[in-house]
C-alpha cells in the first residue's frame, strides 16, 4: 500500500482527509509507545468516554479496525518511534559531549594545581637566630599523586579511553613505596606531555631530600 503522505508531510500529524474523529483514535493508540496495540487503545478510549461495560472487552469494533487499516496506523506509529529514538540518541548524545567536555575541564583544573604543588618543596626552611628550622608545608606527596590519578582519568573519560587502573591501597604503603608510586605516576605523565621538565625537576630533588638520596 502506497503511503498517504509525501515527503513534505509527518506522517503522525493528521493527514489531509483523515477524520478528526479517527485522527483522534490514532493519537491514542501512538501514545501507547512501541507495546501499543489497538485492543489497548480501543479499551482505554472507552474508559475514558464511553458507558461503564462491566462484560469484558475482547476486541476492538470494526470502525477502529477499518480506520487502523486505511489510515495506516501501524506504519504511521513505527515512523513515529523511529523519530523519537533518533531524538533520544540525539539528546544523551549532547549529555555525552557535556559531560565529557566538564571532565576535560576538570581534568585540566586539577593538572594545574599538581603542578602548582610541585612548584614549592615539601618542607621549607627557615633560620632563627643561627637555628635551622624545617617546617613542614600543608600537603604531601600523596596529595599531588591523589590529584595526578584523578586528572588523568577524567583527561581519558572525556577522550573515551580505558580509565580503570590496577593501583595501591595508599594505606598500606610504606612511605618509600608512596614516593616511588607518586614518582612513577608524575614521570609518566611526563611523557604524556603532561608536565614540564622544570616540574619533574622539583619533584626529583624533593624526593631525594626526603629520603636522604642526596647526602
């Protein structure tokens, strides 16, 4: 059967010719969604407008299912479902590009202050009166490892790529092995292009400080 509408036409609006009437019994039946069934459409219409029938309704009358035919509801609704997929796909595909671009964002805020941290040393030192006076500043290595972990997985949420990463339980440990994991995660993103050279620096001479590498 060749459509009722051309090209110019949506095919769920009411068609040139179409009873009002009937045009109203399709919009029932197409906003059933895609488990309609005219049955269904016909017994929620008479629930709606027509007497209390206490008989059970097993099957829509003729006119319904004449209108269904010459009117092509079937492929006017699947035409319908079809639009409204695309619409869907279309609305969690613009939910994707924001939530990926405020990851990126993120990622890029929290890249910044790591390396903000690692432009100071961890402890600074001070004299007093001839004294030597080493004073611990408020954050740590695990800190800027903390933060380091964070940026890169938001950086490859918002670039679609694998953030699961097999890592350490930083309770359990040692505080050699803390700066080991937080040097080996700063170095690598290093090489990612993620960190300067003048970072990286900073980072290594703290490091050798700490634990007494430099001596």
């Amino acid at each position: 059967m060749e459509p009722l509408w051309d090209e110019y036409q949506t095919p769920w609006e009411r068609l040139q010719g179409e009873p009002e009437r009937f045009y109203n019994y399709f919009r029932r039946f197409l906003r059933l969604g895609p488990e309609r069934n005219l049955l269904r459409a016909y017994r929620s219409h008479r629930e709606e407008h027509g007497p209390v029938i206490r008989a059970p309704i097993n099957a829509p009358p003729q006119p319904w299912r004449e209108a269904m035919r010459n009117w092509q509801w079937k492929e006017r609704a699947r035409l319908f479902d079809a639009f409204e997929r695309e619409l869907e796909d279309a609305r969690w595909a613009a939910r994707r590009r924001e939530a990926q671009e405020n990851a990126w964002n993120l990622s890029a805020a929290l890249k910044s202050k790591a390396e903000a941290m690692l432009k100071f040393p961890l402890a600074r030192t001070t004299t007093d009166n001839g004294r030597t006076i080493i004073e611990p500043i408020r954050w740590s290595m695990n800190d800027v490892a903390k933060l380091a972990q964070t940026s890169d997985a938001l950086a490859r949420l918002a670039c679609d790529l694998a953030t699961v990463r097999v890592v350490h339980e930083v309770d359990e440990l040692t505080e050699k092995e803390l700066h080991d994991e937080a040097s080996g995660i700063i170095i690598a993103l290093l090489r990612e292009g993620r960190l300067s050279p003048e970072i990286e620096s900073k980072l290594r001479d703290a490091l050798t400080g700490e634990t007494g590498g430099g001596a």
